[in-house]
C-alpha cells in the first residue's frame, strides 16, 4: 500500500502545552495513542437497579462479551482488567454528607438511608468484590473467578430492580470511587479508566437530603419528576408547564441536585490526566424532552410528569427511557473519550461493541478509520496521506516526527492492512510503528492524516 506523506517536522505548530494539540501542515489528528501501551484498564458499570431494569440489565449481560471482543482485538490482547459493578441506589442520602432523609416506601423502589452507598456488588463465581483477569507475564490469564468471564459479569451485573426510584448515578460513582474502603484493590493507580452506566432514568444525584422531603410543600409531589424539575432546566424556563422543551442542560446553579461539573472533575483530578478517562452511557435519548399532565399512582389530581424520550417493545413488551440530559452533559465533558447509545435499542450488541472500540482507544487503538480520509493515490483502495508525530508531556515544544518506513528502516511508520487488529473497518487499515530504541513513557504518537473534506 503506497503512502503518501505531506507536511514536515519544521511545519509543526504546538498550539497547545495542555490540550497537545498539533497541527502539520493540512493534516488532522484522527488518533492518538501512548507510545508505550498502558495495558492496566479499569472499567467500572453504574447500573440502574431500579424497577423496569430487569430487561435492559439481562441485554447487558448477554452482550457483554461483545465488548471483551472488541477488547480482545488489541496488540497483545485482551488488556489487564478490574471489572466492577455498583447500583445507582444511594437511598435518600445527598453530597453534602449530612444524615440521610427518612425513609421513603416498601418493596420495589424504596428509597432507605444510604442505599447500596457505591458498594462493588459481589458475584456468586468471583472471589473480590470485583472481576480480576490479567496477564500471567507467561501468555496465560490470572483471574478471581470461575467459569466463563462472560458468566463472571453476568454474575455481578443482573443487580436486580428493586432499588431506590431516585437514581443518583453520578453520585454513585464518585462514592465508589473517592477512597472507599469497601472497594480497595479495584483501582489501581496507574491504570486507564472507563466508566460506564446504565439507565432509563436520568441522573438525580441530590446534593442535599431535604430533596427527599415527602411535605411536598414547596418541592411538588415526591415523584421523580422532581429530579427534572431541580436538576435541568429548559425553554420554556417553567419545568411544571406542560409542553415541549427545548434548549435542555443541567440546571445551574441547583438547589438540591448537585451540578455535573463536578463529577467530570473528579473523574479527571482522581487519574491526573483526562486521556486516562473514558465515560459510556445505554441511557435514554436527551431529546425530546416534554411534561404532561397525569394522574399519580393510585389516583388523585393530575400532576407533571416527564415524558418519555424513547420507547421500545422488548421480551417484557413495552419499555420507556427518560431523556438522559444530565448524563449527556456529563459524557459530553469528555470529548473525544465518550460515547452515548441508547437503551430504547431493544438488542445492545451494537451498543456494547461501540463501547468496546471507545475503551480500546483508551487503552491505545491504531485502526484508522478511512471513511473521511483523502485518498493519494489512484490504486485500490483508500491510501491516505498520513503523518506520525511523537510528542512528550515534558517537552510539548519539541515534537518528533517519525518517516514513513522505507527498506532497511528500523525507526519508521507503516500503514497497512490487518483485518485481526482492525475487523470492525471495512479496509481493516492501521498504523504501525517500528521504533529503533524506547521512547519515554510520556510520549503520545499522534497519527495525523488528511481528510476528505476538511
């Protein structure tokens, strides 16, 4: 495959100490991998246990392995993974770490003191509160658990739907995250880290535990719309007028939910570096986003409710999401590192495997996609014009450019066919170093090539 290269070294421009952005000459960065792999991967589950979830919890467990298949296809292998799964139940408890509101409700959806407070949720065939499967050093598998890895997930994943209606899943994570004793031993210092959640509900992380007051005095009935109500705010301004909305974000400042910034920060701050992070969502569509006016449970006057922004018949028949516009926020936060699909999709192979190319990305991914890449030459085939460029986090100002490989180059960059790494392409292309000495563990290869239409 012929390449052809464009832009030099000294045409190099650091816009950016912090961002390390890079631009040569026309090109674009269109991937960005560590030079040395960090193999070490993290992936944490926020999953929505309350009623109605027994379904979607089900479609994630059985689609999980698409996700460890995606995974599978990088360099070496199936990188060394803690797995963890916690519950968006944190009861009637808030940020601000003051005593729990009083109890709300029996049975399904009952909301008590600090709920399942971002505990790992332990599995029948694992021996930790968490999913270890790592590299021996000696091309086998260390891991925790019995059976199948697909069966170990399934194990901690299907959490039931019996959990708090008041789902508070960015709460959750960092409660499970932030030095929790509980779930010592699952992250590790140095590995990259993924988040993912699964909801039909939108976020409703309460920043004060007075959100739960059943007075309804000045709060409205204790439905969830009040999540809606104090944790996002739209055109028209008025949540409880009926009617379509547009123009939907986090409500900011909020009295009682707490904002989305915060928890994007705490991801960021907890691995110092924002490329060690990756943030999925199976969530509900943020748009449209409407209110209506309808009875509550066991009757009375019409109240405002949220409208569904999805809807799909799966094997329990008719299933609603709430538009995710909180979480949506939150992915956004991470651009370049996320990815939304929607759980009104009732089959989620597709979704799992898009989350598993995203995590391969994290973990350092050299598939090009050519769709929007300029083609150089007129043999088969897309053949794009690509330039490789090494840069430290300690001497951004002095990036290194790496030649394309000619005959008897040691230290140079190929392009090239491999349908194993790359399966999910429809050339299979990627890029492929061959370096003559060790680079720094700081250094970031940025691939930059020329698009199609720029």
């Amino acid at each position: 495959m012929r390449t052809l290269i464009i832009g030099l070294a000294s045409t190099i421009t650091v816009v950016s100490c912090t961002s390390h952005d890079v631009i040569v000459g026309t090109l674009q960065d269109v991937t960005t991998l560590k030079a040395i792999p960090n193999r070490e991967l993290d992936v944490l589950f926020v999953i929505d246990n309350s009623p109605s979830m027994a379904e979607e919890q089900a479609s994630l467990a059985r689609n999980f392995p698409r996700m460890i298949d995606v995974l599978q296809t990088l360099d070496d292998g199936l990188p060394d993974l803690h797995i963890g799964v916690i519950t968006s139940d944190m009861g009637t408890s808030g940020a601000s770490g003051t005593a729990p509101a009083a109890p709300i409700g029996n049975g399904p959806g009952a909301c008590q003191s600090f709920g399942d407070n971002g505990r790992l949720v332990p599995g029948a065939q694992v021996t930790d509160r968490f999913i270890s499967d790592v590299s021996d050093g000696h091309g086998g598998r260390t891991v925790n658990y019995s059976g199948a890895l697909r069966d170990a997930f399934a194990s901690v994943a299907l959490v039931g739907d019996q959990g708090c209606g008041f789902e508070q899943h960015l709460h959750a994570m960092r409660t499970a995250l932030d030095n929790n004793p509980l779930n010592a031993g699952f992250l590790r210092p140095e590995a990259n880290l993924a988040v993912v959640i699964l909801a039909d509900e939108d976020d409703c992380s309460a920043s004060d535990p007075t959100f739960f007051d059943p007075s309804g005095s000045t709060l409205g009935p204790l439905q969830s719309f009040r999540c809606f109500r104090f944790g996002v705010q739209c055109l028209p301004d008025d949540p409880t007028n009926p009617g379509v909305k547009s123009g939907c974000a986090p409500r900011v400042p909020a009295t009682y939910i707490s904002d989305v910034q915060p928890f994007t920060d705490f991801l960021i701050t907890l691995k110092g570096d924002p490329r060690k992070v990756m943030v999925a969502g199976i969530v509900g569509d943020p748009a449209p986003v409407a209110v209506a006016l309808a009875s509550p449970p066991g009757g009375g006057s019409p109240i405002p409710v949220l409208q569904a922004s999805c809807v799909f018949t799966g094997t329990n028949g008719t299933q609603t999401a709430d538009p995710g516009v909180r979480i949506a926020t939150f992915l956004d936060g991470f651009p370049g590192r996320s990815k939304r699909t929607s759980i009104c999709d009732p089959d989620l192979t597709g979704a799992l495997a898009e989350i598993g190319h995203s995590t391969k990305q994290l973990v350092g991914d050299p598939c090009l996609d050519t769709t929007n890449l300029a083609d150089s030459s007129s043999a088969p085939g897309i053949q794009p014009a690509c330039e490789v460029v090494d840069i430290r986090d300690s001497a951004p100002d002095a990036p290194t450019s790496l030649p394309p490989c000619v005959a008897g180059a040691t230290d140079c960059f190929e392009i090239v066919n491999d349908a194993a790494a790359c399966p999910a392409t429809a050339d299979h292309t990627r890029v492929r170093m061959h370096r003559a000495a060790a680079v720094s563990d700081d250094t970031w290869t940025h691939v930059r090539c020329q698009l199609a239409n720029p």
